[in-house]
C-alpha cells in the first residue's frame, strides 16, 4: 500500500492525492463511480492517496469513512475530512477512535461549509471546536497518556492514536485583513499540530508562490499540497458568483473560461491543459505536492493531466504569465518581481489603519481596571464578586451583567468571557460559526461566507480594530480553548475571579 505521510516526508518526491466526494446515499450510482475510479486510480502509482470530502458543501452524504474503508481495500492510501460543523467535541473524540481503529489516520480537519436546509429545515450548526481546538484534541489523543511530561498534558483513559493531520488554507483572498488572518491561523495550525497544508481553490502563480514566500520567512516547515481543481462550466459559474465558500475565480478566468466553453467539447480539453499547467508551475515552485479534484471527470482525464505536466516540466516558467488571473489591484504580501512575474521577497505597501474606535479603547481601559492583577480595583472588584456569588444577588447579578454587556457587545451570555482576547468584539454574536482563533476560509471581499453582502467576517473586523493600535500581531499564536458549556448563561465576571474560565492555564 502506497503511503501518503511517507510520500510527503519525502523530499524529492511530489505527491499526487485526488479529491473525492460521497454520495447521497449508500446505494447510490454515484458510489460505485467513486470506486471505479478509486481501482484505476490505485492501478496507476502516480497518485499516492484520494481524500474524501465529509458533507461538501454543508449536504449531509454518506460518512467519508465508508467509502475510506473500501477504497484502501483497493490498495489505495486514503485521506478523511474533519470537519467540526455537525459534531461537538465528544462525538468528535469518538469518531477518532473509530478511524483510528480502521487504519484511517490521514486528516484534513477544517471547519467545514456552513449546514445547509435538512430533514425539515436548517439543521443546528454545531462548530463546538474550532479548527485549532480540533487540532489540539488530535494532538493530545496522538499522544501516550501515560506520559506525564507532556504539555498540554493529555487526555485521560486512551490507547493512543496516530493520526496525521492536514490543514486547509486560502492565499487567495482579496483584502489585506482576510489574508492577513489567514496566515496568522496558519502559524497557529502549525503551533498546534498541524502536519501538512492543502490550498484552497485559487488560479493564480503569484499567489502559489506568495504562500511558500510567507512560510520560508516565517519558518514554517511543513509539506504543502497546492490545489489543481478542475470545474465545469456549472461550478465555475457557482464559483465566480461566490456560490461555493473559499473557492475563487475572477473575472479573467471566467470570461476565458465562457469563450472555451463555445467549442465543439464545452472547453473540456482546454480546462484539462489548464490543470496541467498549474500541476507544472507547483512542481517548479517546489510545492510538496498536488490536490487534485473536479466535478464529472474520469480517471482517463486525472492521467492525460499528469502525463502532460510530466512532459512539460521544463516550462512551467513560460506558464507563469498564462496562469495569473488575480487582478493586480487586490492586495498581494509581496511586491512583483516584473522578471519571473512571482514575487520578490520585499512586502508590499500595507493599506493605512484604521482610526482607533473610542468604544475599544474604553472596553479596554475599563477591562484593564477591573481584570488585570496590578489595578488598584482588582481586589475590591474580585472580593465583590465572589461575596455576591454566595447571596440571593447572584442570579440578579448574573442578568445585569448581561444585559450591560448585551447592550454594548451584543454578548451571548456563554459565561466564558474573551472579549478582551479579540478586541472587544463577541465572536458568540458575530461569527457565524463561533470560531475562536481565527477565520474559517470562506470569506469573501471581506463578507461573511454565511451573509455575503449583509455581514463582515468577524476576523475583518478583529484585525482592523487590532491593526489600529498595531497589534494584529498577537493573532498570531496560542489558542483559545473551547467554550465551557458548564458556564453557559452564568456571569463571567464571577467566573474569572473563582479563576474557572479559559483564562485558568490548566483548562
Ligand atoms: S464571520 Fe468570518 S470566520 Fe466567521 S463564519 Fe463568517 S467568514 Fe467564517
């Protein structure tokens, strides 16, 4: 059997994985079409695993673990998505178990595409864990629970598993913020056990080259998979109206797209020579690898695509210019190099911060007087606090304080409070998917992926607000840890002085 994690650890080696997408059901045409493609596939040794999607798109499918365990019977090493959108955390932890128990340990844990309409409605959107938290879980499963050394410690009572874990990423992001929290939360997957990195869907080289750029200075040393997606004219039209989360293409790559289209086979031959040549630019750009996908296609179109790029190989410089479909106005980390037409390592011109909001910097001062161990107000405060805890008051006290922090941070009430972590602002009430560290992928121009047009993503928001005091940095590292549904709806300010909130270091 072929060995992803081996291949990847390989440096001379560019690993080929494909990306596969469950049926509606268990019995489905579409099912036994995954396998035929799965057993060609695991004919030819150029690809090394398939990775198989978990409710693409927020559709519930059959679970990526049934179609993982007849394909690797194929002989073909097989990748599973984690994603954290229908499961809490305990469900999560079971589900390990499970794919440890039946040999699949190649992840890709991401957030994963916001639910969509169900079994008599939208269904709830769990997000218990976010991707980091999902990688500190799999990092401490991962680890001998024996081992009393081990920082964070780990978890009680388990065989240890030995999962290897994937992270996705996005380069391709309009806007200086976006971007900018995508590689922060990279350099915090990274600190948290992630081992390897996919790309989103983009078609761009400087963009390519710009990811390896920000990881080189950056020191960070992990294998990355760049994405070759192959879509039809439906798709690319669901991606060029921004209809499917994280995945871009522009108005250049459309409007070329429409004309291909016109020929006698739909732009098919076109699209398949375009993946070659982006499989070609990663190889000479040094990526780890490529992630292949696209709706519709056969086995026979995976190899004229890799039998191509193999045949051009030398020329993926004179590629460079047919492959940049990002308009050079939106931000780019690096200035150009007009030569390669990439970038040099010079960073390029950041836009102006924002002026600094009064509300912030009064949350701010007024957290600092009440919550931080040096203030004179620290003690009476915390002596208050715990006082009323133990009176009839408490419950009065626990609804005036939310309803204060209701009217100026439209707070949520999870008794868990990180306002002051993400600049005064309650990712309970503005992001859609209640993540902690960070953005998920699918922002768009700044808009939330799940109210494109109405809401700004949060992180947007949090990194404007941090950049205006300079210190968008600090979103950089660490971890938040998940919420402690045992304080839902009890005051966070008791919470923090009896020292039982995320702020306790043991938590
Ligand atoms: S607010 Fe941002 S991070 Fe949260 S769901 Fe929307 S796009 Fe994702």
């Amino acid at each position: 059997m072929k060995k992803f994690q081996n291949s990847l650890q390989e440096p001379d080696q560019f690993t080929l994985t494909y990306e596969l997408v469950p049926s509606r059901g268990g019995r489905a045409d579409a099912h036994e079409r995954a396998l035929t493609l799965a057993r060609d596939a695991a004919a030819d040794d150029r690809l090394t695993a398939v990775s198989i999607t978990e409710n693409a798109g927020g559709h519930p499918v059959l679970s990526p673990e049934v179609l993982g365990i007849e394909i690797k019977k194929l002989g073909l090493d097989v990748i599973i998505h984690l994603s954290c959108k229908d499961k809490n955390r305990n469900q999560m932890e079971s589900q390990l178990f499970a794919w440890d128990r039946e040999g699949l340990r190649n992840l890709l844990v991401i957030a994963g595409d916001y639910p969509q309409k169900g079994y008599r409605g939208h269904p709830k959107p769990v997000f218990d864990l976010d991707t980091i938290q999902a990688l500190d879980l799999i990092s401490r499963l991962n680890r001998d629970p024996k081992d009393r050394t081990a920082h964070p410690p780990t978890l009680k009572k388990y065989q240890p598993t030995a999962f290897y874990k994937g992270v996705a990423l996005s380069p391709f992001k309009f806007l200086e913020s976006e971007l900018m929290m995508q590689y922060m939360k990279l350099m915090r997957k990274v600190e948290n056990g992630a081992d390897y990195v996919i790309t989103q869907i983009g078609f761009d080289a400087r963009k390519f080259h710009e990811l390896l750029l920000f990881m080189k200075q950056n020191h960070i040393h992990v294998p990355v998979l760049g994405n070759v997606f192959i879509p039809n004219m439906t798709v690319a039209k669901l991606m060029y109206k921004g209809m499917i989360p994280g995945c871009v293409i522009t108005d250049a790559l459309y409007e070329e797209m429409w004309d291909e289209a016109q020929s006698a086979d739909g732009g098919k031959k076109a699209r398949l020579k375009r993946a070659s040549r982006l499989l070609t630019i990663l190889k000479g750009l040094g990526y780890a690898g490529a992630h292949i996908g696209g709706p519709g296609l056969t086995y026979k179109d995976i190899a004229s695509v890799i039998s191509e790029a193999d045949r051009s190989e030398k020329e993926w410089r004179d590629f460079i210019p047919k492959m940049s479909y990002w308009p050079e106005k939106r931000f780019y980390l690096y200035e150009k190099d007009n030569q390669t037409g990439l970038n040099r390592e010079t960073p390029s011109k950041r836009s102006k911060p924002h002026s600094k909001q009064l509300s912030f910097l009064f949350a701010r001062m007024m957290h600092t007087l009440l919550f931080s161990k040096n203030s004179p107000l620290f003690s009476p405060a915390k002596k208050t606090c715990l006082a009323l805890e133990k009176t009839r008051l408490a419950n009065g006290f626990a609804q005036y304080e939310h309803v204060v922090k209701f009217l100026l941070f439209s707070c949520r009430n999870c008794g868990d409070c990180v306002l002051s972590e993400l600049a005064f602002l309650c990712p309970q009430a503005g992001c859609a998917k209640y993540m902690l560290n960070g953005p998920c992928g699918g922002s768009r121009n700044g808009w939330c992926e799940v109210y494109p047009g109405r809401k700004p993503c949060f992180y947007v928001r949090v990194y404007e607000r941090l950049k205006a005091c300079h210190e968008e940095t600090k979103l950089n590292s660490g971890l938040l840890p998940p919420r402690d549904w045992v304080l839902n709806q009890t005051s966070s300010w008791i919470n923090f002085y009896k020292g039982i909130d995320h702020t306790n270091p043991k938590k």
